[in-house]
C-alpha cells in the first residue's frame, strides 16, 4: 500500500505530533537523557507556540501515561472548570440561552500549565527551565508562521482592531497581517515564561519545590492576578453580537488543581483501550467498539461501503448517548458500564439498518429515560468540511481546532496527549501574558438539570480525547488527534484499519478517511447536520454510489482532507511511530 512517508522503527525513542518543531523538541529531550515525560511537557509547551490557532497557554489537555514503574495507566486532567460565578441562571439573567463561543463568558480555569507541571513533577525528571526553554526561545527569536495561522489571523484582523485591541497588540505586529512563513515573536508571552523559571529557581534548589512554586506563580501569583483583573474590568464582543465580561477569577485559579484518575477501558479483540471519563467523549470511542463486536469488519474489509456504513451507524448510536447522558461525573451520574455492558449493546446494534439514520437515537442504560438538550432550530447551510473545533468571530466564521502529541521512551513509559483551548481567535488576549483564555465553556448547557448543564466548579464535556491501547497488559499504541467532533470518529478509523485491515501505523493514518456530522454539534452555535458523511475523493467511485443509496447525505471532500491522527507503538521489541500527512505539518521522529 502507498505511503506519504515511512513508519518509524527504532529502538530509544518515539515521538510523533501535529507540528515538526513540537517533534523535533520532543526528541532532542530523550536524546539528551529526558525520559517520555520531559519531552511530552517541552514539546507541549511548544505546541502553545507554534500553533497559537489550535491551542495555547490559557488552554487545556487531557494526558493518558502508561509509567513502567507502577505498569499502570493513568489519566492526567488537565481540563480546568466554570467559574463559581458561572451558572446558567446567571447566562439567563444575561438573556442568553446558549454560552457564546467567544470573549470571556466561556471562560474556564486555564488547565494546561497544571497538568502539563504535575507529568513533569510525578513522572519526569527534567527542571522547570529545562522544558520552558524551548518554547520561551520560539517565543523569544521566532517560528515560521504556519499559512494557516496567517489565514487566521486575516480573518479576524478587523474585529481585532475595532474590538479586542490587546490581540491585535500581539497579533497584528506593525498593525498588519503577518505573511505565511514569517518570523513571528511573541516577546511578551516569552516574558511571561521567563518569570515562572525566575519565581521557580528564586524558591528553591530542589525540583519539586521549584516546580510547585512555578505552579504557585501561574495559579496564585502574578498569572492569575493579571487574569482577575482583565475579566473583572473588561467588556468585550463575542458571538452574541453583544460586549460582555468575565467570570473568571484569581481566587477560581487559585483554588483549582490537575488530578489523577483511572481511566475507561473496554476490552476489544485482544487489546485493552484507555481513554478520559465522561467529561470528556472518550467513551464514545469504547461505546462505537462496544457495538462494532458485534460485525465482522475483517470480512468487510477497511475503505468498502459496508466497512463505512457500519461504522457510521454505529457512530451516530455512541454519540447520541453522548448529547443524553455525559458531563462531569463529580456533578452527575453517568451510566458508563451500563453503556458499555453486552446486554445494551446488543439491544443498541439492533437498530442499525441497511439505510442511513436521519434520527438522533439515545438509549437508555438500566431502563433510564435518556434527556437531550433543547438544541437550537440552525438551517442547514451545507457540509461542515474540515477539521473540528470551531471559533466564530464576530466579522465572519474561522476554524480553531486542537493539537495532538503521542512519546514513547525505552524504559517503556507511553504518553498520549491532546492540547487545545486558548486559541487566539477565541478570546482577547490578557495584557502583560501574551496568550487569550479557554472558550471550552461554550460546550456547557445553559438549562439546568442536564448532565452538562453550566454550574460553578464543573468541567465542560470537552472534546479532547488521547488514547492509549494496551496489548496482552502491555503498552501497545499511543494515538489521538485534533478534530472536535471528529476525534473519536478518525482515531476510531486508524485504530480499525490496523486491528482489522492489518496495516501498519502510517498505512493506517494515510488510509481514505470519512466522518459524520449528524450529531449536534459540542460548540457554538451547536449546528447538525443529519445523515451527512463526509468522505476523501480517494474512496472508490463505486463505495461513494453505495452510501448514497444507502442514504447518507455524501460529501465528497478532497483526497487529503479529512483527518489528522497521529501515533507511536511498541510491538516485537521494536518502538515505531507515524503521523498525519493532511496539512504539511504534522511529523513523527524517533530512531
């Protein structure tokens, strides 16, 4: 089978992400005798800066870790929550029945710094200084600026300048858009950083404590003190079309911490999977395999109409149950095992026919009554092509999505983590930080009494789902992806085509992709697109004619445009890894 480009195979280390200069920092840590920890915490803090339009600092990741000392894995959250002002009572006082997707509204406690310094303190052993001094000399000396960060910026440039004067201070250098592959510095976020490394060593010589005071001064110092005061004094546009402040306060960062959880697994043909709780959707993903056991989709065969029809269908069933019954299991009891119990699922499979669902279908585990959200009455406006996480400004619609970033060292520790939030198109950037806030907000709902309902102290039902697979007990495959709505559908797809197609993990992630957007969309302004499928020009003519017939509402998008996962694996003794082609950006490095 044709390949963009080579799996990787080696023996040391393996680090694959959506950007080459995150990679390429992510290795230059394990060859300089960092272990899997230290380089996933340097090369996400790069991330934060050479994709400002898919995540940044004031964002927020989910993190699984496999560590070879206790052989356990491990669920970081880095997902900070609402404000203990925020409630949907309070929207309503605003006369809003939906979170905007932009400004400070949907706000949330920037989580990233936290989880990103807990995998350092816990699992690595690098310093402080030793994983910012990457990203503080992007930010410092400069980064060729991605086109789709230049794009992006163009499409905001305006509102920037009428309406939130502190992006257009960082982002518009000279008052202009900066051209694609352009040096671009962010001095005032690489003095940001600088400060934590300063607060850190100024504390104490031992790591630990230099970590927790560089944590202090992000939560509790000067981080969020600037962070308080900008929401509190500011009134901004968002996509209500009205100005609007904050919530967000010093004492919400000061008050929050990352945890430690198990995670949700489901055992599928051999291979244990390993994803977030339900505040995030990573059980969607053990929910579509959990009906998939059903089929034989070797006899169907990756890429065929039956392989793309059955997957779908059984999409749309995992993420109906999704929209009834997820949120943040400290505010409300989601059914998991009953979702992912034999008995469910094998009533759920029975309605999956030879013909496209045009319905949204929540089940309901331990004969609960299921309750879906009053979803807005959006036209259709046609496909919603692309990747995922949508940020909509006020002069017009641009796309932010995430990052992903998957490491594996030779001791046999296995990270997957998926960074995103705080993109810059989102939220006005905070004066004297150089990066904007997390918008993840916009996922709550503002009616109470729903498992995601908006309350103080809650975590979104975000998107952001790594993925981690064990094989015989053993950490096999470390994968994930950006995409929103989209991640538990690609990643599901190259995880099938390498159980069941048998490719390796570049044929895997280089395969025709598809995806639905039949379900109501996680963001502002919560649109769906019943039935809908979209496909890579690259399926057979033949295929596409038959989910047609079928039903499906089929899109045909161009041959490398759907998809973005990446990957690192540990099988017959060797450590290999792979990454997404789609874009020109991302890359995996290992030897």
């Amino acid at each position: 089978m044709f390949t963009t480009r080579p799996e990787i195979v080696g023996d040391f280390g393996m680090v694959a992400s959506t950007h080459w200069l995150a990679s390429a920092t992510g290795m230059s840590v394990l060859e300089r005798g960092g272990n899997a920890a230290d380089a996933a915490v340097a090369a996400g803090f790069v991330l934060q800066v050479v994709e400002p339009h898919l995540n940044g600092p004031g964002g927020e990741v989910p993190i699984l870790l496999w560590s070879p000392d206790d052989e356990q894995v491990r669920v970081v959250c880095g997902q900070g929550v609402a404000p203990a002002a925020a409630s949907g009572a309070r929207l309503a006082e605003l006369g809003l029945d939906l979170v905007p997707g932009t400004g400070l509204l949907p706000t949330v406690v920037p989580g990233a710094f936290g989880a990103w310094l807990l995998l350092l303190k816990r699992w690595g052993t690098w310093t402080v200084r030793d994983v910012l001094e990457p990203a503080i000399h992007y930010a410092e000396h400069g980064h060729p600026l991605l086109a789709r960060v230049a794009e992006a910026i163009g499409t905001v440039a305006e509102m920037f300048r009428d309406e939130w004067p502190t992006s257009a201070r960082t982002w518009l250098p000279d008052d202009a858009v900066p051209t694609a592959g352009s040096r671009f510095r962010n001095p005032v976020l690489a003095n940001t950083y600088r400060r934590i490394v300063e607060a850190a060593e100024a504390a104490d010589v031992e790591r630990d404590a230099q970590i927790e005071a560089a944590h202090d001064a992000w939560y509790r110092g000067f981080v969020a003190e600037a962070i308080g005061a900008y929401c509190a004094s500011a009134e901004v546009l968002d996509t209500s079309g009205r100005r609007h402040g904050g919530l967000l306060t010093a004492d919400d960062l000061a008050g929050w911490q990352p945890g430690v959880e198990e995670p949700t697994t489901f055992d599928y043909h051999g291979h244990t999977i390993c994803k977030t709780g339900p505040w995030g959707q990573g059980p969607v993903f053990l929910q579509q395999l959990a009906l998939l056991a059903g089929y034989d989709l070797e006899e169907m065969g990756p890429g065929s109409a039956d392989w793309v029809h059955t997957v779908i269908e059984a999409g749309k069933l995992a993420f109906a149950d999704r929209e009834a019954w997820y949120g943040d299991p400290a505010f409300t009891e989601v059914p998991v095992a009953e979702l992912l119990s034999p008995q469910y699922n094998d009533e759920r499979r029975r309605l999956i026919g030879e013909t496209a669902s045009l319905e949204l279908r929540p089940g309901g585990p331990a004969g609960r009554a299921p309750v879906l959200p009053p979803y807005p009455d959006i036209p259709v406006t046609g496909a919603a092509s692309g990747a995922g996480e949508p940020t909509v400004a006020a002069t017009g619609e641009t796309r932010g999505d995430t990052c992903h970033l998957d490491v594996a060292d030779s001791s046999g520790m296995m990270i997957s983590a998926t960074p995103s939030g705080g993109w810059f198109q989102a939220s006005p950037t905070i004066p004297g930080l150089g990066f904007c806030l997390s918008t993840r907000g916009q996922m709550f709902w503002v009616p109470d009494d729903l498992p995601n309902s908006l309350r103080p102290g809650a975590r979104p039902r975000t998107t952001l789902t790594p993925s981690l697979a064990l094989r015989d007990g053993r950490p096999w495959l470390a994968f994930g992806t950006p995409g929103g709505d989209f991640q538990d559908q690609w990643s599901l797809h190259v995880f099938l085509n390498i159980v069941h197609g048998r490719m390796n993990l570049q044929e895997a992630i280089d395969a025709p992709e598809f995806h639905s957007t039949h379900m109501p969309s996680s963001f502002y302004p919560r649109d769906a697109h019943p039935g809908e499928l979209l496909l890579e020009n690259r399926f057979e003519p033949a295929v596409i004619d038959e989910l047609r017939r079928r039903g499906h509402v089929v899109q045909v998008e161009a041959d490398w445009a759907l998809g973005r996962v990446s990957a690192v694996a540990s099988e017959d003794g060797w450590l290999k890894a792979a990454a997404n082609p789609r874009g020109a950006q991302g890359y995996a490095v290992g030897r």
